[in-house]
C-alpha cells in the first residue's frame, strides 16, 4: 500500500540551525515526511536569509532551497521567555539539530543537560566544525577551512606546484547534515527498543574526512600521501576526463572488458597489444602517453557521438556537464531531482528533490521555505500557548510573526 506521508511521518523535528549543515540535515527529514519546525533567532534569522543575489521576488534563493517543508518560528533566543517558548517546544519534540559554536546553547540554558532531564526521550545532534572533544573543540569552522584539514584540497586541482583548490561544492557543509540525519534517525530507532534519547556529535571536519576512504588507505599503506591528478585516479586508468572535439568526456575503463572496449571504439587496436598498456599497472606508469594517445582520436568527434559509441561497447562513459545541464537533463527530472515548490511570495519555484526513493512513496513537498516568523503564532498555539500570551510575547518583542500569518 503506497503513502503519501513519507516514512518518517509523526515524526517532531526542531531545527535550531542557521547556514547550511543543520539546514541540509532538517530538509532530509522534513522530505522524508518528519515535521520540521525551524527556529530563527531574533532578529535577523537565518543569515542565508540575505545571501543574495541571486534573489526570486526578494526572497533568497539559498534560503528558499534549504528550507523547504519546514514551518517557521522566529524568537529571541537570549530572552528568558523565548528559552522557555524553547524548552516547551523540546519538551514535546523527537529530535533536535543544531549548529551553533560550542557552548552556545548551554549559555541559553538549551544545553543536552537540561534537555535531557526536560526530555529523556529527546535525540539531540549537534554539528560543529570539529566536533566536541580534542585540541580544535573550540574552534570556529567553515567548509573551506575543514576541505583544507581534512586533506581534500591536497588532493584537488590539476598537480603538483599547482595551488590547492577546494572541491567546488561545500562538500563539508552537506555531507555533515547528511551524516546528522542519519546519526539521528539510529539514536531514534535505539530510542524505539530502549526508550531513552540520546546526544548524537558530528563535523564539518569527519563529514569532510570521510571523503577520503581511497587516499586514506594508500597513505595508511605506504606512507606517502598522494596528490591531486586532476580528473584522473590515482589507482586507475585510463579513468579520467578527456577532452572531445565540442567538450570534455568522462571514460572509466577499469577492468578487461572495458579497456578491451575502449581500443575499439577509439579504433586502436594496437593499445591491446602494446606492453605499454597491458595491464593497469603499466598504463598507470605510461599514463601521459596513453592520454595523449586516446585524445588525439576523442577530439575528432563531438561528446554525443563518443557517449553513444561508448555505451553500445559497454564501456562507462558520460559528458562533463555545468549544472545547468545537469538541470536539465532528462535522468534528472524523470527521477524527480528538480521539483516544484510553492512560496507565498516567490511563487512556484524550482528546488532539487529528495535523493532517495521509497516503493511506499517519499513525503510530500507541503510547502515552499517559510517566511521569517510565519509560522509563530500557529506553532505556539500547538504548544499550549493563549492568544493573550502569543500577542504580549510578539508585543514585547520576544518572538515576531509574520504580517501574513493568521490572526
């Protein structure tokens, strides 16, 4: 029997996080079908909130594709009663994420400590640039900063006495909320059999480190730490972009097969018989010659002819598209990684879909990313909070509504 709902319906997810990591985390849940209720410190909210341009009808675009599904609260974080607007929201919640420096929250009084008392079922995950134990505990990070720690610009660019170059998306920044969704989603599942919540940790700089499975286990075996080989592998060939006569075309020829493949394809049939490129370790030690070889012929024919000869030969092979391109592209849309999404101001707009599948059905894009405070007076009244009570807070200046939201 399919759903619409989503696997993770019922569940009650607070957001306490701002940017990009915690954001990335709370969109997975919340698209899988937990109810994600954002909170947004007063004033100013999320600073992705004026990230900008590119903006739609002056709504962020970053902000609006980070945050839909969720519902929205902005309160004043520093405030006695916005603690305890907090506290009774965590009193009746499954998880919380948050991405704040170390010991913020614990100067709020929102610290695992008093949680954990207020709710002892409560699964509680903090991402941080470090983590919480060792000698950065403290530390202040940033993807730029983890990619660099972590060794994954040692291994990025075109080679040697190039400069280091970062991974061209914030590789930290999402795989950290990635890693928070899954992190949460176990401590519940144990919460199901023991009944008890617990404190799940994790960094931009693990989330980052965990990039690294290949050069750790070469480095780990030899001693030496490989460098960057621009778009080739360290362990393969000819694995590696090459350039065509219109672009550039991606071609994995990694086993027997497929190199067989290749010297067909390309109609040079001499690379099989050349001892040169017998086996993998001999084309990894040619491997300027082979790609100087294999480009010669790619770049005589456009990337299409290349992608199609290549696919009837068996051989993995794919054009290096921009992310327009990738947009567009018809695996993408017909495996819904580009849906549409409705905001009070922006309208429908375009956002990226939920990664993964369910045979019962994903959960429901409900709603575009909120507006700042849209969701307050909706929320608290959920909680157990009068009409009186919402309109003194909103009056004193502890929590803000939205104009738009109801009465």
């Amino acid at each position: 029997m399919s759903t619409s709902k989503g696997p993770l319906a019922g569940l009650r997810v607070v957001e306490m996080a701002h940017v990009m990591a915690g954001p990335v985390g709370g969109l997975l849940l919340a698209d899988m079908g937990a109810q994600v209720i954002k909170i947004e410190k007063l004033p100013g909210g999320d600073d992705t909130r004026r990230t900008t341009p590119p903006a739609i009808h002056g709504e962020s675009a970053s902000f609006m594709i980070l945050n839909r599904n969720k519902r929205g609260v902005a309160v004043d974080l520093k405030a006695e009663q916005g603690q305890a607007l907090v506290k009774r929201l965590l009193e009746q919640a499954d998880i919380v994420i948050e991405n704040y420096r170390p010991g913020t929250m614990e100067k709020m009084g929102l610290g695992y400590d008093v949680l954990q008392k207020l709710n002892p079922r409560l699964v509680y995950c903090k991402i941080t640039g470090f983590g919480l134990t060792g000698p950065y505990a403290q530390r202040a990070g940033y993807d730029l900063i983890s990619q660099g720690m972590a060794g994954l610009m040692s291994l990025t660019g075109e080679g040697p006495g190039r400069p280091p170059v970062k991974v061209g998306v914030p590789v930290g920044d999402v795989t950290a909320g990635i890693l928070a969704a899954t992190g949460v989603l176990a401590a519940y599942i144990e919460r199901l059999r023991t009944g008890q919540g617990q404190y799940v940790d994790t960094s931009l700089m693990e989330a980052s480190v965990v990039h690294t499975y290949w050069p750790a286990a070469m480095a780990l075996a030899t001693g030496q730490s490989p460098g960057p080989m621009g778009s080739a592998h360290p362990v393969a060939a000819p694995y590696q972009a090459f350039p065509t006569q219109d672009g550039w075309l991606n071609i994995g020829a990694i086993s027997k097969a497929t190199w067989i493949g290749v010297s067909e394809v390309l109609g040079l049939p001499g690379l099989l018989t050349d001892e040169r490129f017998a086996d993998n370790g001999g084309r990894m030690k040619h491997l300027d010659e082979l790609v100087k070889l294999m480009s010669d012929v790619l770049q005589t024919r456009p990337t299409d002819y290349w992608v199609a000869a290549f696919e009837r030969a068996g051989v993995p092979a794919g054009p290096v598209k921009n992310i327009r391109q990738t947009l567009d592209d018809p695996q993408t849309r017909v495996r819904d990684m580009v849906i549409k999404v409705d905001h009070p101001v922006a309208g429908e707009i375009d956002a990226l879909g939920l990664p993964i599948k369910f045979s019962n059905g994903n959960g429901v894009t409900r709603r575009g990313a909120p507006l700042y405070g849209e969701h307050t007076r909706e929320v608290m009244a959920e909680i157990g909070y009068a009409e009186s009570e919402i309109q003194q807070l909103i009056q004193a200046g502890i929590v803000h509504a939205h104009d738009d939201a109801p009465l």
